[in-house]
C-alpha cells in the first residue's frame, strides 16, 4: 500500500574550505616558509579547533608534513609527518584526545604531540595516571585563549596570515590586526 510519500535520506553537511596563505617566521626552530594551504573544516569543528590545526601545522612544519584525512578516517592522525619512504615520524594531536588515542599514537610514531586551545589542566587531569605507552615522552602544548580567539574572530575562507614565533611566543597579523599569545609545553604527571 503506497502512501505517497518518498522516504529521503538526510543529506550529509559538507566541510567548508579554508585557502589559507601563510608566511611563517619561526626563529626558534629556524623555519622560514611560505604555505598556500587549502584546510577543510567539518562542521563538526569549531573555529578554534580549526586555528588550534593550522598553527600546529605551522609549529610543526617539516619535509613531509601533511593534514590527516580528518573524521573520514579516525585512525589517522589529523597531522603527519613521514619520511621519503612513508614512515610515520611524528603523530600531531589536535584538542583533548583520550589515553587510549595516545597510547596507540605512541606505538605507531616515534614522537606525539598534542596541541590544545581548551584549559591544557582538564587534559592534564584525564590522561594522568592512565596507560600511556612512552608517556614520558608526549609532549603537550597549549596555546594562549586570546591568540586563539583573536585568530579566530578574523578568520575568513580566504585569509592571509602573518605568523612570527620566538621563544614559543606567537605574533599573528591577520588583516590590519596582530595577535599574539604564548606556547606553553606541560609536564604529563603520573
């Protein structure tokens, strides 16, 4: 018995493309380059997440480096970096990931990273004590709320974006505006 009515299914929310160009000046690790990226954003993710990803990749930055696959593919990392060959050098994560995430990162990659724009004490206080393969060696980093937030109030699907890093301190000119804010590395206890 036919109603009349056609079943639909939901249609899927696309990400929203970034073209991000990016001058980076990175005297503590003597990085200089210029980045044309082309960031998706899901809309799953909020715009600070979002900076927190591309200023990641941007502290990050070496030969090989590439965005993960995102949430299509939830075992990858969201930033990479591989050798010539396709060996995972460095695991590079974004926000608060759990003890498990990190525990199976440690083992797939010889260095972890995680950076966060939320309180870096709330992480701190989920991961300790949990198992943690090399958790000795996960290097955690937060960055500064108002440089997050200041980058974040100006972000544009097309921006131009001034980035200066000494002494793990950023100076971001976004447009005619410059931000800037600290990197601060936190101890994982146990």
């Amino acid at each position: 018995m036919a109603t009349g009515l056609r079943r639909t299914t939901p249609l899927a929310l696309s990400a929203t493309i970034y073209n991000l160009d990016i001058a980076v000046a990175d005297v503590d690790r003597g990085v200089y380059q210029d980045l044309a990226l082309r960031v998706a954003c899901h809309p799953s993710e909020s715009p600070e997440y979002l900076i927190t990803r591309v200023l990641a990749y941007c502290l990050e930055y070496a030969e090989g480096i590439v965005f993960g696959r995102g949430i299509s593919e939830p075992d990858d990392p969201p930033i990479a970096v591989r050798d010539l060959t396709g060996t995972l050098l460095a695991w590079i994560e974004i926000g608060s990931p759990d003890a498990a995430r990190l525990h199976k990162a440690s083992k797939m990659a010889p260095r972890v990273a995680v950076y966060t724009h939320k309180d870096p004490r709330i992480l701190l206080r989920q991961l300790a004590g949990e198992r943690i393969y090399r958790a000795e060696a996960l290097e955690i980093y937060s960055f500064d709320r108002d440089l997050i937030d200041g980058l974040a109030a100006r972000l544009d699907r097309r921006t131009r974006l001034l980035l200066s890093v000494t002494d793990r301190h950023i100076y971001a000119t976004i447009g005619d505006a410059t931000v800037s804010g600290a990197v601060v590395r936190h101890a994982l206890t146990a």
